[in-house]
C-alpha cells in the first residue's frame, strides 16, 4: 500500500511519516511535491503519485497572521482539500484529513463532540471548517480527525517556545484562562496509525463507523500557563538550568492578538473509543518523552 503524507515538514505530518511505515510504502510529500497553495497543480500530482491512502495534515497554521492573509489560508485550508477529497473519491482511495478545535467558539465548559455545531472565531478556524465542508462534498471515503494544542519536541509550537523563554527570562506570563488538553503530534500518529492498522482493507466502512469525523486529543486538561510550568518543572527535574524563576498567569484580555482564540478546548472523545476502541493517552504522561527528546537537545 502506497500511503501519501502531505505536510511532512510540519508536526503531524513529520510523525504520522514516521509512525506508518509499518502499514506500508510511505509518500513523504512536502510543498515541493503537493503544494496546497496551487490547487490546480494538485490532480496532475496526485495522479503521478498515485496512492493508495492519503493523509493530509498538511495546512496554513499562522493563526494571527491569517487575519490578514484570508485568501491564501482559505484556498491551504479550505479550497485545496475539497480538490483532493475529489480526486480521492473519483480514484476510490481512502482521505484521512486533520482539522481543529478552532472550528469551535470555545464557549462553556463542556467538551465539544463531533456534531457540536461549529462557530470559529477566527480566519484559521474559518478555513479549517471550509476544508471539512469541502471533504464531505466530495463523497468518497474520509476520515476527518480534529484535534488541538499540538506540539512535539522539534518543531515551532508551545513547548519549545517555552523552553527558549525560561532560559532567558526570569519572569513568563502565560494564559490561564483558556483550557485544553496539550497534545504530542507521536499521540495523534499513534492513534491514527492503530485505526488504520486494526483494518487497512476496509477503510470506508470503519470511518463511516464515525460518521467520518473524530475528535483526537490527549485526555485530560489544562491551562497554558499549566502546561508552561509543567514544562518548567519538567526540564528543571531532567537537570536543565533555567533563568525563569515565576509563572505569572494571565487572562486573555491581558495578552491580545491578532486572532480570536477559544477558551474552551476540550474535546469530547466518546466516538474514538466508541467507534474505534481507543483511549489517548493522558497529556502529563505523553508529555514526558518530548520532555526527554528536548532536553537532550538542550544539553548538547
């Protein structure tokens, strides 16, 4: 089985590239090879590639500077999947896709589940729920997978911002306010990796087993500025020396953006176990081998 990645340089994409060897030949597709931002380049490429499965991670994630820069996230987000879910269903070939939370307004305290309706807050959020549309337009086989707060050890995200800071700030201020669930893109792979695994020739009648969208998260929750001192404490316990020496929580009005953010994160996880037997891992415990991967970094 040929197996298309796209997004390879990002997080999920990096992992997920990593993570399903096991199931088969793996197409590591970046921007050269499938760029989201020319659509009409996408069929020729696709039909060159010619895979089996696709999973497409790939996405335009500059939440703030989307704001101004809506046209080119909505053709990434929204317009660039809709053609290749369309390819995928002319061609038969399963589409696995990954959204967000911020399809969401992050009111309340309640968890969203699949069918929560979707009310983003901001271009990004907007563009990602044009790109789910679109998926469910083209009528093949898909799997729609939303998730949030996701960081790794190498990348550009959270955890490695605060790491960077608390080596040479004394003082960090940090959201307290908004609540979710950090999650490691190796959880994302890992859990995507096993629904594919448990039957990888009957990929449509498992994803229409979920309505053909779940929502993977790590379990639990937290602040922001609770994962940032988890993130202090932890590199502080594998012997890394740091400046910071407090954590002042914010709220969000106290630290504006450009872009809208929810605060409420939370994901409802019912369907992953329901539909695919599956409970993620709580975000403290997967936390702990990035936390390992970074300060060895650190130390070298």
């Amino acid at each position: 089985m040929r197996i298309l990645v796209t997004g390879v340089t990002g997080q999920v994409g990096n992992a997920l590239a990593k993570r399903l060897g096991r199931l088969g030949d793996v197409v590591p597709a970046d921007r050269s090879v499938l760029n989201l931002a020319e659509p009409g380049t996408l069929p020729e490429a696709l039909d060159r590639l010619s895979p089996d499965l696709i999973l497409n991670p790939a996405a335009y994630t500059a939440v703030d500077r989307a704001e101004d820069e809506r046209e080119l996230a909505f053709i990434v987000n929204g317009e660039a999947p809709g053609v290749i879910a369309r390819w995928a269903s002319r061609v038969h070939v399963p589409l696995v896709h990954f959204s967000t939370d911020y399809v969401f307004d992050g009111q309340g305290e309640t968890p969203s589940h699949e069918d929560s309706p979707p009310a983003p807050l901001s271009v990004y959020g907007a563009s990602k729920l044009a790109g789910e549309e679109a998926i469910r337009a083209g009528n093949g086989p898909h799997l729609i997978v939303r998730t949030s707060w996701v960081y790794a050890a190498a990348g550009a995200n959270f955890l490695r911002t605060i790491a960077h800071f608390a080596c040479e700030r004394t003082e960090l201020k940090v959201v307290a306010d908004q609540i979710g669930a950090p999650t490691a893109a190796r959880v994302i792979a890992d859990t995507v990796a096993s629904i594919l695994a448990a039957d990888s020739t009957n990929l449509p009648q498992r994803f229409a087993r979920a309505n053909g969208l779940v929502n993977i998260a790590a379990s639990g929750q937290t602040s922001w500025h609770g994962f940032a001192v988890r993130i202090v404490d932890g590199l502080r316990a594998r012997g890394i020396e740091l400046a910071v020496q407090s954590i002042a929580p914010l709220r969000t009005e106290e630290l504006p953006t450009r872009a809208k953010r929810p605060n409420n994160s939370r994901l409802d996880m019912t369907r992953l176990s329901d539909a695919f037997g599956l409970i993620t891992p709580s975000w403290t415990d997967s936390l702990e081998p990035e936390l390992d991967k970074l300060a060895r970094e650190m130390r070298s």
